[in-house]
C-alpha cells in the first residue's frame, strides 16, 4: 500500500485559501489525528484527499491509491434520516467496491453485513429503519458501513460529535482494531484526551500546518497557543500569496 | 347482488370506451406509482407539479402545428419537458439558485406560453379536451403509448434501482464510491417526464400529475420500506382510477377531476387513519411498552 503525500498542498473555496501550503506524508498504517480550531481546514483537508475538492496549488500524490479504497465519514453525513429505508440495507451499501450498482446480493454477503453490524454491538437492529435510531446508534451504523466498505485508508470527520461516552468508547476500539490490521487513518477530532491516548500521530493545523509528527510532539501548550491566535475571517482584500512562486 | 353487478361492473362491460379508459388508468398507475414514490421521497413533490405544467406548451405547440394529432402532441410534450427539466438541471448546476426556484421559474415561464399558444385557438374544443383530459376518447393508439411507457418506465427503474435510491438517501456516499448521481437524477428526470406526457393523453397535463403525487404521498401512512411504498401508491392509483371512473360515469361527471378527486379522499383517509405517522396515530393514547 502507498502512502499519501502531501506536496505544498493548498486548498480553499474562492481562491481564499483554508489549508494553506500543506507538505507531509500520512505513512501507509498510520494513524493521524487532525486537530485545530474551527475554520482551520481540518474537513478541508479531508475533502481534498478523498477528492471532491481539488487543489488551489500543490498536489496529493496517492501512489497507485484509487480514489474509491478510500472510505470517508463526512462531519454530517447528508443522509436523509427520514428515508425508508432499513439499518440493514445502509449498511450493505458497504459492498458498493464489490457489487457495484448492478451486481446481486449473495447469501454470504448479506451475513458479512449482519456480523458488521454485529461488530458495533447493534444485533437485532437489522429490519429497523433508520429514522427510528438514535444519533449514537446512527453512528454506529455508519461505522458497520465502513467495516464492510474494507478499504486501506479511512478518513473521519468528527466522528464523535453527539454522540455519548459509551458509543466514542466501542467506536475508539473499532478504530483501535483497523489500526491493527495496519490501515491509514486519519480523523479530525477535537477531544484532545481522546488523541493522546490513541492517536500516534497529530496535524495541528490553523489554516497554515502548526505541527506534525508525533502526538506527544505536536499537542504543546506552546502549539495550541498559536493555533488559537489563528484569525477565523477571510481577510476579503489579502493580497495574492507569493510563497508559490519559485 | 345484481344490482351490485350493474353498479360495478357493467359500465366496463358494456361500453368499449369505459374498458379502454380504466386499462388506460390502471397502466398509469403501474408508471406512476414508483415515480411519484421517488419524486417525494427526493423531496421534489412540486418538481413533478412544475414539469406537468412545462408539458403544456410543447403540446399546443404540436396542436398548432398538425393539429389533434396524438403523437405530435406527444412528441411536443415530451421536447418541451424534457427541455425544461434540463434548463432548469444547468440553471441549478451553473448558478446559485436551488433546483426548486429554478424550476418555478421555468414553469411559470412554460405556462404563460402555454396558456398563450392555447389562447391563440381558445375556441377549439378539441384543444381544451385534449389539454384538460378527455380519458373517454382513449383511442388504440393511445393505449399503446401509455401501455409502452409504462413497461420503459419500470424496465429502467429496475435496472438503476439501486444508484437511484442511494442517490436519494446519502448522495455523499454515491460520490465517494465513484459518482454516477448526476445521470441518475437526469434519468429519472426523463422518466418522470415521460409520464406525465402518458398521463396528460388521459387526464390532461394539469391532472395527469395528481395520478403521480396524491397516491404517492398517501402511500407514504401506509408503509415503510420503499418497496412497500411503491406497492401501496400503485394500489391506491388503481382504485382511485377504477373508483374515479365509475364516479364520472353514474354522475355523469369529467373523468379525470373524478378520478384525482378519488385519489383525494384517499389522500384525506390516510392523513387522518395512516398506520405510520398520521394524524390518529400520533395523537393516540393509551398502553406504552416495557422498552
């Protein structure tokens, strides 16, 4: 698997940039917190790696990466909750690599979708349909679909946010298990006891990279400090930067 | 029981009009269903409104041009809808306007011209009829087209069912397993385009697209997978057309309000005694469950 390298990497909407010349590299395996304040371009970020947003300048290199083994969680998925539709089937949509649009469900593919969601500790949740869960166990099942979409990296945007301590404790330990089995992980998180204890590594990044590297290196009071000085405006009449030219 | 016999059935054995009509409503509401299902389940209720509205002026055009001629007319419909559904697609696309203000522009703009091209032959009857619906005059022909866009209709439902409903429940996640959302929202554009131009032969472009939403939304008290939901809109469209006929025909009443004002009451039925979400079964009282 091939690391994704980041190469003076700037992205933004209307030409203002949100993460601003950007180098580093995300090792095959790692694991990465992104944290920084709102506005800093963490789901920027994540945008621009799965590829929906493209550069403003520099590149992402992807080596022989597919776009598609790249499983990403939005910060608010834009799933209608009030489709009727079931757990199950949402879940299954994590076959989408290996199905496609057309191809059949088979009887060992719906049984790997009921053991996903066995796996996030939501047995018997099958025919339900999504309107009826909770927003924890809503996460849940977006987690199941992630275990079943099976990819090498996996890009998170605040997966946590509403949702309790018990439910970010289960979901930490699936994390904790892909971690294991040597996929890259990379998620925006903003608990910073919850990178400490999990997260090797850490981007602190407020717009400009504050820091990267390892966790313990990179969460300081000094760096969390700069962060915060990080003004959240769009400066309307900044002048176009020159860092670019060579 | 005889009488019963009359009242139900006779009309339809009788009078060869009244049996091409109610298979004429029937096939509808096989087309219909699933579309006016997928059109409120996207949230684009009004869309399929604005599009019936856009079919009007494409078929006075066709009027104007060869007269009451059912496949110039046809063929009219489906050009000028179809061109809408797209003007208003790019509009959304290129500009800042969402999809449902652009629409309402286009259709208004559609309808003016409509009723303006109608208003250039207000005196001709037959233009009225075929524009307000004459479902008694449904001619081999016509049962032909609406029988044949009904079996396009759920030949391609069925094979983008799958992209279709994704792109409808978690457009995100279509997009990061590869896309294809645009081209199945502008397929389903065409479809729901197709059959309101089917509709409109029947019941005319304003009613055709009550045959698509009444039953749809009304299916939405009565299920809760889309599937289900599809069902229960076919079914509903189906009585509501058989029922409606009748109505129209012991009342000596138009065909087409008959048959939407069917599908009405149904409608009304639901909202208040619905199995999921209406009106009684959120306002019940009584026994709660242990967990």
């Amino acid at each position: 698997m091939d690391a994704i390298i980041l190469d003076d990497l700037t992205l933004g909407y209307n030409g203002h940039p949100a993460v601003h010349h950007l180098s580093g590299v995300f090792e095959p395996g790692s694991m990465t917190a992104v944290v920084g304040p709102n506005g800093s371009g963490k789901s920027t970020l994540l945008k621009g790696l799965t590829g929906i947003l493209r550069p403003l300048g520099g590149r992402i290199e992807r080596g022989c990466l597919r776009i598609s083994q790249m499983a990403y969680l939005p910060q608010q998925a834009e799933i209608d909750r009030s489709f009727p539709i079931t757990v199950l089937d949402i879940v299954a949509l994590g076959l989408w690599q290996r199905i496609g649009m057309f191809g059949g469900m088979k009887k060992e593919l719906w049984e790997q979708a009921w053991q996903a969601l066995g796996a996030v500790g939501l047995e018997g949740f099958e025919p339900r349909a999504i309107g009826d869960l909770s927003a924890g166990q809503f996460q849940r099942v977006l987690f199941a679909r992630l275990l079943l979409q099976d990819c090498p990296v996996i890009l998170l945007d605040e997966p946590f946010t509403a949702v309790d301590a018990r439910t970010t404790a289960d979901l930490l330990g699936v994390i904790r298990r892909w971690h294991a089995e040597n996929r890259t992980i990379i998620a925006v998180l903003h608990n910073y006891d919850q990178v400490r204890s999990y997260f090797p590594k850490t981007l602190m990044l407020a717009r400009d990279p504050i820091g990267w590297g390892d966790t313990h290196e990179v969460l300081t009071p000094e760096n969390l400090q700069l962060a915060r000085q990080m003004s959240e405006a769009w400066d309307e009449t900044a002048a176009a930067c020159l860092r670019s030219q060579p | 029981m005889n009488h019963l016999f009359e009242f139900f059935l006779s009309p339809f054995r009788e009078f060869i009009f009244m049996r091409h009509a109610l298979v004429a409503c029937l096939a509808l509401a096989l087309g219909c269903g699933p579309v006016g299902v997928l059109l409120v389940l996207r949230r684009m209720s009004l869309v399929g409104d604005a599009l019936s509205h856009a079919v009007l002026p494409g078929a006075a055009l066709g009027f104007l041009v060869s007269g009451l001629s059912l496949y110039a007319m046809t063929l009219g419909g489906l050009a000028v809808g179809l061109a809408v559904a797209l003007l208003a697609g790019a509009v959304t696309r290129l500009t800042l306007l969402r999809e449902d203000a652009s629409f309402a522009a286009l259709y208004l703009i559609s309808l003016a011209s409509g009723v303006l091209l109608v208003s250039l032959r207000g005196s001709n009857i037959d233009l009225i009829h075929v524009l307000f619906g004459t479902i008694l005059a449904v001619d081999d022909a016509a049962l032909i087209l609406v029988a044949a866009i009904t079996t396009v209709t759920l030949l391609i439902l069925a094979v983008i069912y799958r992209p279709l409903i994704v792109e409808c429940v978690d457009p995100g996640f279509l997009r990061s397993v590869g896309g294809g959302g645009a081209a199945m929202h502008f397929i389903f554009l065409v479809l729901v385009v197709l059959n309101l131009v089917a509709g409109f032969r029947a019941l005319g472009t304003l009613m055709a697209v009550g045959l698509m939403m009444v039953p749809a939304v009304s299916a939405r008290f009565w299920a809760r997978q889309v599937w289900s939901t599809t069902l229960a809109a076919v079914i509903i469209a189906m009585l509501a057309g058989y029922s409606g006929l009748l109505l129209s025909f012991h009342a000596n009443l138009p065909s087409g309000p008959s048959i939407i004002l069917t599908a009405g009451l149904c409608y009304v039925f639901s909202v208040i005694f619905g199995r999921h979400g209406s009106i009684y079964e959120r306002h019940r009282k009584g026994e709660h469950l242990e967990g």
